[in-house]
C-alpha cells in the first residue's frame, strides 16, 4: 500500500528532500509520525539516526526499516542510551550496569572513610542519589560546573527533592555538598554505569561518536540536557535535526 500524504506530511518530505537547516515537527499520537519520518529516510540520502523513546518502540523502528529493505548504513534506530552505551563501550570496554551505581559508591565511601551511623551520608542517601541522578540528567560538568552550588539548587527546587522531609530540609546544605562529592566520584567510575551514565558519560568524558548526517528524534518534549548534549555530540557539523514532539504531553 503507498504512503498517501496529507498536506502537513507533505510540506515536511518536501523540506526534507529541498529545504535546510533543522526543524521542529509537532504531531500528536495517531498522525502518522513514524510512517512519515520512515517516508523521510529515502529522502536523506543516508546517515540517520532515529532516536526512539523506549527499547519497544526502537525496536519497532528497526523491523520497518528492514522490511523496507534500508540497511544500517543509510538509517538505523535505537534508543539515546544504547547510542550513548555504544560509544562508551569503544572508549571504556564493556562496563557493568547497575542501577544501583550511586548506592554503591556511597556504600564504598562509608566503608572507606568509617563514617558513624548518625553521618548525613548515611541518613540521607536516598535523597543523595536522587541528587545525583537529577544532576547527570541536568549534565552538570557538561552545562556548567559540578561545583557550582546554584546549579545543586536549581534542582532541588524544581523537583522538589526535600518534600516532607523536614530532617532532609535542616541539612540541605551538608546533603548537597555530599551529593557533588558523590557525583565525582561516579564519574570517576568507568567500570560500572547505571542508566543515567549510559547519556550522561559518553559526553561528559567526550567519548568519539559516529557524526550522523541527519537525527530524527522522537517525543523530543521528554528530551533532558544531557539527551540533548548527546544528539548534539552525534549530530555532524554540517548535520540536520528533526525533533519530533508533542508541546502537550
């Protein structure tokens, strides 16, 4: 069955094949998004990366592409973060995954510095590594300094870390200065990655990417700095930018 375009879809593949630079595509669930973008990547000429939300999606992708017969070399799909984890790998090698990375250093630094069970380090790390996790989506050491306090406040505030939790509330200032303590140390940690690295290390650690001649992303909304960082890193000079999104979801 041929792909038959509405006007909007038509104005994007004409853009595609004649325009320049990069665009914006608002489309919401049901409009045919990723019918059309796969419409676009004969239009390309090759060299895209299409960059899915999730695994089960990326997948899909994959299987059209193939049943299209389009080989890895002109398009190939996946998520940011296996993009992200593949660079990593050919940099670092294979590392362990775990998600329970950051719990892991901060058990390593109790260990290390013999710390009482009263310490902040130990009453409040859930918070802790919620503040790292935060931080590495925010890619600080990427976007400004890992020591920057007003960055650390920046997102305590708008994710609210400390809500009520008013022991958490009175040692504000001690828990983030332990949680850029423990942030340093993770980044220290090549051997082992947890989800937010698989994004946030490749570009804090400029790993090499293969520069892609087109990026399309999908549900670019959802999109954090450090995922914007990483297409940025991937995206060739000359390169052009399809997000992909929905400004009401």
């Amino acid at each position: 069955m041929s792909f038959i375009a509405s006007p909007q879809q038509a104005a994007f593949l004409d853009w595609v094949s004649n325009g320049s630079g990069s665009c914006i595509v608002e489309a919401v669930a049901g409009a045919g998004k990723t019918t059309t973008l796969l419409e676009a990547v004969d239009r390309t000429g090759g060299g895209v990366a299409i960059l899915a939300y999730n695994k089960k999606i990326a997948d899909e992708i994959k299987g059209k592409l193939a049943a299209r017969g389009v080989d890895w070399k002109t398009a190939e799909a996946g998520t940011v973060h296996s993009f992200g984890l593949r660079a990593f790998s050919k940099m670092f090698g294979k590392p362990e995954i775990s998600d329970r990375k950051t719990a892991k250093i901060i058990e390593r630094m109790i260990a290390k510095q013999s710390l009482p069970a009263a310490h902040p380090l130990i009453v409040f790390s859930a918070p802790i590594a919620a503040l790292v996790s935060f931080a590495k989506q925010r890619a600080l050491g990427v976007i400004g300094n890992i020591r920057d306090e007003k960055r650390w406040w920046d997102i305590v505030e708008h994710f609210d870390v400390f809500r009520n939790n008013e022991d958490a509330q009175a040692m504000a200032a001690e828990i983030v200065s332990l949680s850029m303590s423990v942030l340093e140390a993770s980044n220290a940690e090549t051997k082992l990655i947890d989800f937010d690295d698989m994004v946030y290390l490749p570009v804090l650690l400029k790993c090499r990417f293969w520069g892609y001649r087109w990026i399309f992303v999908d549900e670019a909304q959802d999109t954090t700095p450090a995922r914007r960082a990483l297409v940025k890193a991937m995206l060739r000079r000359d390169g052009r930018l399809v997000a992909v999104g929905d400004r009401h979801q």
